[in-house]
C-alpha cells in the first residue's frame, strides 16, 4: 500500500500524472507535463512536494562526536544555521545513502533519501554504541516543499515574518508560518536558486496554497518528480541508487569532497584512504548524444568493441534540447570514441563537462 503525503489529494485534484516512487504515491507531472515544468523552473519557478524525504534528529551530549564518526563529512565545526552535504559509509566504503546535515541551535538534522529513510535510521541506531545521542525518526511528522526558481526569493520574502535577510546558499533560519515554528533553508537540487521549507505535516496543506497563490503573478507552477530528475540530471547531481550504491564509492563519483580524511576516525575511512591510495578503476564521466538519441540508464557504454562501462542516469535535456548521460566507466579513457549500445545497434556518445547546464545557485 503506498503511502501518501497531505498534498496528495490536493495532486490528484489537478490532474497530476500519479506514480509509485519510495514507498509513497507522488506526481509525476502535472497536465502541462515535464518539459513545461522543467523550462518554469529555470526561467520563473516551480513547487515541489518533498513530504516523503525523511528527517533524523541527532541530539545529545556527544551528538557531533557521534556524526563526525557516523558521516564522511565533518559536523564538529559547523555553526548554528549552517547546512552540510555528506555521505553515509558501509565499512568498506560503499554509500548507505547521501545526504544533508543541518546544524540547529540544540540538535541535528539529517535530511535523507525517501528510499532509504528506514534503512539509514537503522543503521545510525546500530552505530550508536555508548555515545550519549538520542536518534529520532521525525519523517512521519514533518514534512519538506522546495521553492526553486529564479522568482523564488521575490515570492517567498514577503511571506517571513522578518524577511530572509542575507541568507545564502547552504544556510538556513528558523521562523513561523500559521504560529507553527519552521526552517527555512537556501538549498535545492535543481542548480537554480531556491529554498526548502520544513514545517509539521498539518502545516504544509495551508503553506502549499499561501505560496502558489503568492507567486502567481511570478508565473509559478507545481513541478513533480519527472522535472525535478531533468533538473538534477542538467547539473550533474547524483541520484542515490544511480550514481551512489553501496557498490559505488564516493571517490569514484567525484564526490571526495566530502569525506574528510583528515578526521580521527569514520566509517569507511581506511577502505576508502586504501582506494584513495591505489587509485580508483572507474570514474563518473558525463556525455551528450546527437540526433535525438535519448541515453537511459543500464544501458551499456563502449569503445572499439569493448564494454567499458554503463549509464547511471540518462535524459533528454529540455535546456539543451538533446541527450545527455552519466557513465560510469572505466578510468584513463578520455581520448577514446565512446558509444552507446541501444537496442542492439551502437550510438555515439561525446564526452562533456560537467555541469551540463550553468548553475544559477546564488552563492
């Protein structure tokens, strides 16, 4: 049976395209379709219904002691009103999941992956040990909608009690909407500007309906989640079970960034120092195709006559109006002519940089 999020009846009354995903029944799009939704989101603005994310409260007497050993990143050091990505390891240094940390003034809070929300919480349960922590699954009780778009902050400003100030990206404040206390974040996962917003589940119904009747005359629109993957996919965001895996190390995605190896200690950190120190075999390449070709992920990557790798995420970008992919292949094959196996018959593929599209992310 999936689970539904309060705005789910609110979708099914526009007309939203509804489909399965983590558990809970979502939108996929709404009437106009992920194309349109797509291109407002870059131009104007879009709102997404993030209510099946899970949250994770960490608190206690050695709350950053406990992330700093449980997470790559590390939590030790960041201020109040700060936001972190980071990576939760196996031993071995495959991904449980990626995710962000947001430092409050007396806890933390994990947001993490909808499909992995249950897996994670028991595994930070399990890690726990004898830190003095207290482990909280908040997902049932609070939920997420992520305003993103260049109008994001022309629609969403006037609606803080004290306005948003000079918040940047990856900070976030804490104020009330309805007298129901609630964080406001300048985060996203789309490369344009944006916020989310956190507030108790009763509560997202009502700031649904303040938002897109605010934002009207800025052109917003809801967005489902077939736009939200265009979008991330344009800026070479990573995808928890595409490009992450508990068979996918971070430094094979080029996410080393955020393992900190300088750290005393973590989860993962001697097998991933051991991969760092041999070197990794295969790498997360990002290319485009021509003539319509539109890359989807599985299908195979070649050279010569040669597989080489696969497709973790492929689309059609509604930006660039052609396909474009991520790889996961083998390392030291930058100079070759890459194909795509589709259907039997192979398919050109040219290697790209990263991002695909410009991010707008106002920093």
């Amino acid at each position: 049976m999936l689970k539904h999020t309060p705005l789910h009846s609110w979708h099914v009354g526009e007309g939203a395209n509804m489909t399965g995903f983590a558990g809970y029944q979502m939108p996929l799009h709404y009437k106009g379709g992920i194309l349109e939704e797509h291109r407002t989101v870059r131009s104007r603005a879009g709102l997404f219904d993030l209510c099946h994310m899970g949250q994770i409260q960490v608190k206690g007497r050695q709350a950053s002691e406990y992330l700093d050993y449980v997470l790559t990143q590390r939590v030790k050091d960041m201020p109040t009103g700060l936001v972190r990505y980071s990576l939760l390891s196996t031993f071995d240094g495959g991904t449980i999941d990626d995710l962000m940390v947001y430092k409050r003034k007396e806890d933390y809070l994990l947001v993490v992956n909808a499909a992995n929300k249950e897996v994670d919480f028991a595994w930070l349960l399990e890690q726990k040990g004898l830190f003095d922590v207290q482990i909280t699954d908040l997902s049932d009780s609070y939920g997420i909608i992520a305003l993103q778009g260049p109008a994001a902050e022309n629609i969403l400003a006037p609606l803080v009690a004290d306005g948003l100030g000079n918040l940047k990206y990856l900070r976030f404040l804490e104020t009330e909407f309805f007298e129901v206390p609630a964080t406001v974040s300048r985060t996203g996962y789309t490369g344009t500007d944006g916020f989310e917003i956190y507030l108790p589940l009763q509560a997202i119904p009502a700031l649904w309906d303040l938002l897109l009747k605010e934002g009207k005359s800025f052109g917003l629109i809801p967005v489902g989640l077939g736009a939200r993957d265009t979008l991330r996919l344009e800026m070479g965001y990573s995808l928890y079970g595409h490009e992450l895996s508990r068979d996918i190390n971070p430094l094979e995605v080029g996410l080393g960034y955020a393992v900190k190896f300088d750290k005393d200690d973590f989860i993962g950190k001697d097998a991933l120092e051991k991969i760092k120190e041999q070197g990794i075999k295969r790498e997360l390449v990002a290319f485009k195709t021509e003539n319509k070709v539109i890359p989807r992920a599985g299908y195979k990557i070649v050279v010569g006559d040669r597989e080489v790798g696969y497709v973790t995420s492929g689309t059609f970008s509604p930006t660039l109006r052609h396909g474009i992919a991520l790889g996961l292949v083998e390392v030291g094959l930058s100079e070759k002519d890459f194909y795509l196996e589709m259907r039997g018959q192979l398919k050109a593929l040219k290697r790209t940089k990263l991002p695909f599209v410009e991010s707008s992310v106002k920093k």
